[in-house]
C-alpha cells in the first residue's frame, strides 16, 4: 500500500514538475527616481522570487502612450519552480515626459515537455507611476511653499486630494487669510501660481504638480504691507540680487525657515532664495514685481 501511494505521489510531483503553475513571484515593482519630474532618465525595478537562474535576455519595454509594458522571459528546465531568493530586475525606460503612468509587468517561462514552449506565468496589476513637472517637499508643520507651473488642474480640492487620502495634510492658507480645512471647510477654490501658500501638515508628504510652466519675468502685483509670493526663477538667487529693482519700497522679505532680508540695513540672512518655496514681502505702496532673474 506504501508503495503504491508512494508512486502515486512521484506521478503528481512530475505532472506539477512539467506544468506551468500560475503563482505570485514578483513581489515589488519599484522606480527611479523616486519622485521624477519631467525630462528624467527612468529605470523600472523588479523584484521576483526565481532563485538564482538568470532571466533570458530578450526582456521587452513598450511604451504605449501613458503605459509601460514590461515583459520578462524565464528558461525553466524540467524542474519545480524555484522560489525563496529574490532577484532584481532592471529595465531602462529612458527620459519621459511629466504624466500619470501605469507599468505592468508580465512574466513569461519556457517550461521543457516535449519541446521548448513559452508559457505566460503571472500577469501583474498594474502600479501607477506620476512623473512631475515639479516636486514640493513639505515638512511636518508649517510649509510656506509655491510652483512654477499652473497645474492642469487648478482646483484645491483636486490639487491636494492624494496628501488627503493619504492622511498627511492638515490645512492651506493664502495671504488673503482664506482657508481649505480638508472636510471641513472648502474655504479655498483655486491656486493662483503667482502666491505662496502657507500648508500645514501632519507629516512629511510630496505635492506633485503637473501643469504649464510660468515665465520667470511674470508681473505678480504686490498690495501695500505683507504679501505672499511664488519663487518664479527656474536656479536658485541670492535675495539682493533676486529683489533688485523694488529696493526702495521693500521694508522686508520672511523665508518660510525663519530668514530675512532688509535691503534698507542692509542685512540677510536667507542665503540664495529657492524654487518651490514662497516667501513673504512687505512693501511700503502698491507695486508690480517681477523677479530679477536672468
């Protein structure tokens, strides 16, 4: 009786040796860099749990629009599958422009029964991938930040759905004192790229931007006492340098880390000024400023 199970169970191993099983081995897919912004150089990264037998060469990228499609190839001899060790794969997806990408990975394996067949394994859900055309850091806390672009979509709401979602974003607030409190009060409708915008957060998070770029020399009106501007220069400037030209009605400029700069001492201690950050200005009458960058 041993005997015979015993046989029974050999056939069963060999049937499940040379049949493609279908089984989760990729475990992660993955991106750099990051958080990219438009124009990088991106590689995809995957992760499968394969041993350590080396994946075919012919690995295929096809770009499709808004979609990277990846495929790996895998030459299984007339073996179990192997699992446990973990092996990266890495696929160069070249510069890419600022969007909303999805990248599927598909696995494919040339299993031995009576000739080399090529059996499609897994077919992975799709992971979404944003490449920005600006990147915003923000911090735990307080955050005076701007763009250079005018986001595609321009509404609050939209603008901050995903830090929303994602339970990191406390509330916004323009120079004017309004105010979006997520759930509680919409108090804001639309981003103006020519302010800053003061945002508190819970934790640290990213806010991507995806629009048009604004011109560096664009008029951004000032109203007498404090204002809240956008950094529009695309490298960074020295405050005196970068505030030339409004010299005799500006009584202060206020970074968001605590530095200032009075052009009537003189006295700075902001270093250079820089993009995705906002700053505030106190001018002394009404004015059209335009950053003094080259």
């Amino acid at each position: 009786m041993k005997n015979r199970i015993d046989t029974v169970l050999g056939i069963i191993v060999m049937f499940l040796a040379n049949f493609p099983v279908q089984c989760q081995v990729i475990s992660h897919i993955n991106w750099r860099p990051d958080e990219p912004v438009n124009g990088d150089s991106v590689t995809v990264s995957v992760i499968v749990r394969f041993g350590n037998r080396p994946f075919d060469e012919t690995d295929t990228l096809r770009i499709n629009e808004n979609a990277l499609e990846v495929d790996l190839f895998y030459e299984e001899p007339n073996e179990q599958m192997p699992t446990g060790n973990e092996v990266e794969e890495v696929i160069e997806c070249g510069s890419l422009a600022a969007g909303n990408y999805t990248i599927s990975v598909r696995l494919f394996m040339k299993w031995h029964l009576n000739n080399w067949e090529e059996y499609e394994l897994w077919d992975h859900d799709s992971v979404e991938m944003v490449i920005s055309d600006q990147v915003l850091r923000l911090a735990t806390g307080w955050n005076l930040i701007s763009a250079q672009f005018t986001p595609d979509d321009d509404n609050i709401v939209n603008l901050f759905a995903e830090l929303v979602e994602r339970g990191s974003l406390n509330f916004v607030k323009n120079q004017e004192g309004g105010f979006y409190l997520p759930g509680r009060w919409p108090g804001l409708e639309h981003w103006d790229s020519r302010q800053g915008y003061m945002v508190n957060m819970y934790r640290d998070d990213v806010l991507h931007i995806l629009g048009e770029r604004i011109a560096a020399d664009e008029a951004i009106p000032l109203q007498a006492g404090w204002n809240m501007v956008a950094y529009l220069p695309t490298d960074p400037l020295p405050a005196p340098e970068a505030f030339h030209g409004i010299e005799d009605v500006l009584l202060i400029v206020k970074s968001g880390a605590g530095g200032f700069y009075v052009p009537s001492i003189p006295f700075n201690n902001m270093g250079s000024l820089q993009p995705g950050q906002g700053y505030m200005l106190r001018v002394s009458e009404q004015v059209d400023f335009i950053w003094n960058a080259p």
